[in-house]
C-alpha cells in the first residue's frame, strides 16, 4: 500500500471542484460492502473537474473509474490508486429516436425516461443496478437483451484528458465485455432507439422486474452474477451440480436462491468472497470439467493491474 510518488498537493488544487476524499473506505462504494481504502477518491461535480483530476494525477498512479460498484470486489487492503467516482455526471438528453447519456447516469433511470418518451430499447437497463459508463465497460445485458444491441457511439476521456468520440463498429464488445482505449473513462454514450407505445414500454419493464425479484437475493449485498456463463451452460446450474448452493465461508454465502449469486450475510470480507469464488471454480471444475470464469472485476492487488489502466 505505498504508493511511491511525490503527490505534493496535485489533488488539493482540486478540493472545490468536486468531493475529494483520502483513505476512502470502498465498502461504502460497493454492493457487496466489502473492500477496504481508496488511497485517492473524488467525485468531480462535472467534466471539467473530471478532466482537470485526470490531467493533475501523476502518471504512475493507478486511475479506477467507479460506477455504483455493482460489480465490483475490492481487497480488504484496499485500492493503492486514485479512485473516480463519475456518479455526478448524469445528464440525460433525447434527440429523434437516440438517448444520449452522462456515464454517471443510473440506467434504471434511462430506461423510465426512454418508457416516457415512447422509445424501446433500453427497457432491460430498468433491472441493472449500475450506471451507463459501468454498463458500457460491462456490455451488461439481461433478458436477451445488451448494452451493445443498441449502442451507437461512445464519448471517452484519455489518461491524457483528450476527449474522444467512438462509433459502435469501431468498438469490439462481446458478452460482458467492452475493450476500451487503455486507461479510458466512459463519458457519455449514445444510443439509437425506436418508437413504440410507452405502456407496451413499462409493462415489459415490470414484467422484467418482477421476474427478477422472484429469482434473485435482492434484499442482501451481493454483485449479481458473480460467474459468466459458460457457452451453452449456465454458471448457477454447474454450482449447484458441484453441491455448493448455500455454501458458506466466513460471512459470504453462495445463495440459496441462485447459485451463481454470492451475498454478503452481513460481516463478509472481501476475502471471504474471493475464497468462496475459488472454491466454487474448483468445485465446478471436478464435477463438470468447465472453469468458470468471473463476471465481477477483482481490482486491485490479487490480480496484477497495469499501471494507467484501472478497468481491472
Ligand atoms: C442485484 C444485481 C443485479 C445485477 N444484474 C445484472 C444483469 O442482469 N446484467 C448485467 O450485465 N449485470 C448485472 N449486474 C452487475 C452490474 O450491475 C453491471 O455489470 C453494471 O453494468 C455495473 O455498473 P456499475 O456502474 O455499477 O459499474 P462498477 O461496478 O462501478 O464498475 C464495473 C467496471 O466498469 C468500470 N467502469 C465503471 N464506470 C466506468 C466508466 N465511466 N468508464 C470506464 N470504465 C468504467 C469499472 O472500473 C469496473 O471495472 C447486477 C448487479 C447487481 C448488484
């Protein structure tokens, strides 16, 4: 946790535009609770803040864009780096048939707003606990439906603070996975939506909410789903095959619910977590042969993080 750079006040120049924090404990930034200190933290009031943090952090120092840490599991240790927390940069605009959305903005919200102004397309974000840039850096998608199938550009801000716009063709995303410019922070984002009835809208969104509270722990700390599905497979059935449904170490629980759900029972560390995700890869691995491979980005210290490139 020693960060060696002279940070002779690079952030104090900052302290009036936006919240800066030293020391900030992660757990408060995460769904599942857990995680330790945030050396550097600041949640810059707008873009101009956000670009003026990016141009004053020293180079050497690790830059983690946060969302609303829905999927997210930070060491009990903490993150030696420079927390950004985009959550005030939540603009919301409508043009003819396209949204275009703050990175900070929820993507429950985009989803009410496009129901209100009669556009489909973005109804599954209405189940999605995060924010657009943690849905864009994720391709997060439920009920057939991804961030990619309706993504028409992208607005990113460089390690060097240039700003730059990314068409959709020119971005490669797959199944919970965006390959961003190295270093990068989601903006803003684009998409192209078309018309439809807004009650046809918001009937399909509660359909989908309800059949995601009768499916999943919602009511403990958890990160959604903690594995990818495998091709063809899905990552709770090999779980709950492997005998581990309800599985406990320490205060973290694979749920009885929904096997490829971890929840934070109300004192779990972070360690906890990691030790029930490997034993849950070794369990599956003996029973079906498959490695099952994490959905929720470990940062930090267990998994080697290039230096400028904080997307875990
Ligand atoms: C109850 C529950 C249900 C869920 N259901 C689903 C689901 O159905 N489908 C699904 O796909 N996911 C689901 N998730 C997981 C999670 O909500 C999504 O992955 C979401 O997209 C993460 O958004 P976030 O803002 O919370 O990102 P964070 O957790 O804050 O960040 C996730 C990653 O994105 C990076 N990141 C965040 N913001 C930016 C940015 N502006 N620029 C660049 N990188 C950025 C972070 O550095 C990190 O690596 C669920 C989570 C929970 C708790």
């Amino acid at each position: 946790m020693n960060t060696v750079v002279n940070h002779t006040n690079w952030m104090q120049a900052l302290h009036d535009q936006g919240v800066w924090r030293e020391h900030e404990p992660m757990a408060r930034h995460t769904t599942l609770a857990v995680g330790g200190p945030a050396r550097w933290f600041f949640r810059p009031a707008d873009r101009n803040a956000l670009i003026a943090a990016i141009k004053a952090c020293p180079a050497d120092v690790v830059i983690l864009p946060l969302g609303r840490g829905s999927n997210m599991l930070i060491p009990d240790t903490g993150f030696d780096g420079f927390v950004i927390d985009l959550s005030d940069l939540d603009e919301i605009s409508f043009g003819h048939c396209n949204v275009r959305a703050g990175s900070g903005a929820r993507m429950s919200r985009v989803a009410r707003q496009c129901a209100e102004h009669g556009l489909t397309g973005c109804e599954f974000m209405a189940t999605v606990p995060g924010d657009i840039g943690g849905g864009i850096a994720m391709n997060a998608g439920c009920f057939s439906q991804q961030v990619s199938d309706s993504l028409h550009r992208i607005e990113v801000v460089l390690r060097d603070g240039n700003i730059i716009e990314i068409e959709h063709a020119d971005l490669k995303m797959v199944y919970r996975h965006t390959e961003l410019p190295t270093g990068s922070l989601v903006l803003s984002a684009t998409f192209t939506l078309q018309p439809d009835s807004p009650e046809q809208i918001r009937e399909r969104m509660r359909s989908m909410r309800s059949r995601r509270s009768s499916t999943q722990p919602l009511a403990q700390p958890n990160c959604g789903s903690v594995f990818k599905n495998p091709d063809g497979d899905h990552a709770a059935r090999l779980i709950e095959a492997a005998g581990l449904k309800g599985f406990r170490i320490g205060g973290a629980q694979i749920s009885d619910q929904h096997a490829n759900f971890i929840i934070n029972t109300g004192e779990a560390s972070s360690a906890d977590i990691v030790a029930l995700i490997r034993r849950a890869q070794a369990a599956v691995k003996q029973h079906s042969n498959i490695e099952l491979e994490t959905e929720v980005r470990m940062i930090g210290e267990w998994e080697y993080i290039l230096t400028g490139d904080g997307n875990g």
